[in-house]
C-alpha cells in the first residue's frame, strides 16, 4: 500500500503547484490541499498498522509528545489561527500515540475548515468515576453543529455542514472506543464547537498497578 500511497501523494502535490500558476486549476486548489490532508491520513493509519505488526504500542509522555504532535499539525495548517492553551499536565501517558495523533488529527482539522480565525487545543486530567483521565478540548468558532446529526456524527458517517460525509469523525469515535476512550461533542463557547477527547491516563495507571504490586509483595 506505501507505493501507491506515495504515488497519489506526489501527483496530488504537483497538482497543487500547478494550480498556483495554471487559472484552469486554481478553482480545484481547496481540493488538492483536502486530498494532501486525506492522504496524511492515509500514510499514518498505515504506519500505524506497520507499527502493531513489529511489536507492542509504545507508552509516551504526553507533555514530550504533545509538542511534537502540535509542531507537525502546524505546519500543515499555517493558514490557521491555532493556540495550545494551558500548560501539558507532566503526569501524564498515552499508548498507542500513531492513533492518537490521528484521532487529533481529524478532530483539529473539522476544526479548522469550521473556523481558520480560531482553533484551539487544551490537554488535561481528570478524574471520572474514579478512573484518571487524559482530556483533549479541540474548539473551535464555527457555525456549530445542527442538531438533527448530533445523534448521528460519529454513530455513523453522514453528510456534513462542510460538505464531507464525516467519515473522519466516525472512525475517530471508533479509534478512541479502541483505546478505551471516548469523544463528546458540545457547544463552544460563546459559539461553534467543542471536541473532547477522553483516553485513560496510563502514567497513573501504570503507577497503580505498581503499588497493588509492591503492597502485595510481589516485588
């Protein structure tokens, strides 16, 4: 799947150069940058897969992490209006972080084609019915969500505001499920919309498990 996946990539990138200086193209210029984007997608679920087939999922921090997720992403967007908010909790960890970014990745960028003058991105802990969580707030000023898909975004792809089929919020709702976490969507404040990822908190877990041990005897 990489060579034709590359393929695609290159042609899809002199596509876009193209447009830049070719009126016949410049109409399709929105559509060259979706299909580079839908393409990174691509590229990272397969190195994803490559990653589960060589061996087990590596546990990161999330504050190192985070930084160079968010140095990436804005690179793709520089068109963007972006800012992290807050400090990244130290204790904190995430397995699996090829997923991760990916599911953040889905989440930013509906962020970004609802509003490109704010995007926001804010990590977290919290502590829901006595598990510690990771919590990822991914808001944004748009238009919001109408309310006749807020059952079926996620649940299911359908056709969305911005003129998808939201495919990419069903398999981030299916990617986060994976995990054993979740993705809710409320109303921004004062408008648009808010994203919040929720994964387990394995820095804290991973410590748990190590007092169980140790107060057992075990080590």
């Amino acid at each position: 799947m990489g060579t034709p996946l590359s393929t695609i990539a290159m042609l899809s990138e002199e596509l876009r150069d193209c447009a830049a200086h070719d009126k016949n193209l410049a109409p399709y210029a929105a559509d060259f940058e979706l299909l580079e984007q839908q393409m990174a997608l691509c590229t990272t679920a397969l190195a994803r897969l490559r990653s589960r087939a060589t061996g087990p999922a590596t546990r990161q921090s999330l504050d190192e992490w985070l930084a160079s997720f968010v140095d990436q992403w804005r690179l793709r967007h520089p068109q963007v209006k972006f800012e992290q908010i807050g400090d990244v909790p130290a204790d904190a960890a995430i397995d699996d972080s090829v997923a991760v970014g990916q599911i953040l990745t889905i989440l930013l960028d509906n962020s970004a084609r609802a509003s490109r003058d704010f995007v926001t991105l804010q990590a977290s802990t919290e502590t829901v019915d006595g598990v510690n969580i990771v919590r990822f707030d991914v808001c944004d000023h748009g238009s919001g969500i109408p309310q006749a898909l807020r059952a079926s975004l996620g649940a299911a792809p359908v056709d969305s505001t911005q003129g998808g089929h939201g495919v990419g919020l069903y398999l981030a709702f299916a990617a986060a499920a994976r995990l054993g976490g979740s993705i809710e969507l409320v109303d921004g404040k004062p408008r648009g919309t808010c994203a919040l990822l929720r994964l387990p908190n394995h820095a804290v877990i991973s410590r748990t498990q190590a007092d169980k041990i140790e107060r057992s005897g075990a080590v």
